[in-house]
C-alpha cells in the first residue's frame, strides 16, 4: 500500500506544496523511532500536517481503510533525516497482523496479555467491570467535571490503534514493565530475547 508514498519538499512558485521521491522506503525501524518522516498532522501546521487533518487518518474504521488513507499522505522529509512523533506506532499495528495472520488485539491477547497473566488489558471494558473504570475529568472555570465514559467502551473499535486506546490496569502494567525490567521474561514464560530488550532501550535516534 504506501509503495507510491511521496515526500514534501516545500512549496512551489504558485504558492502549492511540492514533492518527490523518497531516496529509500522507510524501514521498520524508522517507523519504531519515529523517523521514518510520518506525522500525527495535531502538532504542527506545515502543508503535510494539514493534509493529514483533512484526511483524518486516524478517524478510518478499521486497520485496511487507515492504511488505504495513510498511502494517499506525502511524508514530512525523507526517511531518516529527521524525528516526528507520528502514526508510525500505529501503522506497526497493521503491519503486526500482516505478519502474524492475527488481527491486532488478538495477538496482543495471545502473545503479551494471557502469558503475562493481565487479565485487565484490551481493547475495550466488558460491561462487568465497568465499576472499576477510572473517571476522566476536565478542567474549566477552576473546577473538575468528570466526562461521561466512551460510549463504545464495551465494544472492540474497528480501528485498534497500535498508538493508543487500550484499557488496563496498573496491577497489569506493572507485570509488563516487571517483565522489560527482566530481560524480556516473568515467571518462567519468556516474551523477548534479552538482546531484544537492550535493543528496545537503546538510544536509535542519531544527533
């Protein structure tokens, strides 16, 4: 899908963004330490991130349509030559169900969540613990309004996003940090090598 992505390169006589090809594709790599020249389009306010806010990436129904728009968005500079916080997480999240065959949650239930015994992660709240879901408030006018809850909370989104929207706990978070503490393992049940640890807590962003 993003094998025809193109790459801003500024703004034409005639006042509209230019492009051109990307010197390389973005890596998987790239992608993982946010490099590999994608945006989230909320931060800033360049011709690109406009573009995104317009496209609404994120707003797709599901993993297939995000991606669909993603292939159609220009990158923000060549891969590598710079650093964006960026729906490079999310697309990780396409690119793990390619990989596995699995769609998104169901991985992360059979791979991470059950051998770690977080029995409070997913994707969404089932109705019977909704009287353990944390109050989300806003601030206004010097006070705390608490928000009513997501009204699709006890549904699985058709959009689950590899950047974010999963419900836990701090019990359950606490045994995956316990387990990257570990070296990749937590109670005799081994997630990631060792040297895939130090290579998730190494330092992949050039000067």
């Amino acid at each position: 899908e993003l094998k025809d992505l193109k790459v801003y390169s500024g703004t034409g006589a005639d006042g509209q963004p230019t492009f051109e090809a990307p010197k390389h594709a973005p890596t998987v790599g790239e992608l993982m330490s946010h490099t590999a020249g994608f945006t989230y389009g909320a931060f800033g306010n360049t011709p690109v991130d406009k573009m995104y806010q317009q496209a609404a990436p994120l707003g797709a129904k599901s993993l297939q349509e995000f991606i669909d728009r993603m292939a159609k968005l220009p990158l923000l500079y060549q891969p590598g030559e710079g650093w964006t916080y960026s729906v490079g997480v999310d697309i990780q999240g396409y690119l793990v169900e390619k990989l596995s065959g699995k769609s998104f949650p169901d991985f992360l239930r059979e791979r991470i969540f059950e051998p770690l015994g977080m029995k409070d992660s997913a994707f969404y709240v089932p109705k019977e613990k909704m009287s353990r879901l944390a109050t989300i408030y806003s601030w206004s006018a010097d006070k705390l309004t608490p928000m009513p809850a997501d009204p699709n909370v006890n549904t699985l989104p058709g959009l689950p996003s590899g950047g974010g929207g999963l419900y836990s706990t701090t019990a359950d978070y606490l045994r995956f940090a316990q387990m990257l503490a570990n070296k990749g393992e937590l109670d005799g049940k081994r997630l990631l090598a060792p040297s895939t640890v130090a290579l998730m807590t190494s330092n992949a962003v050039p000067d």
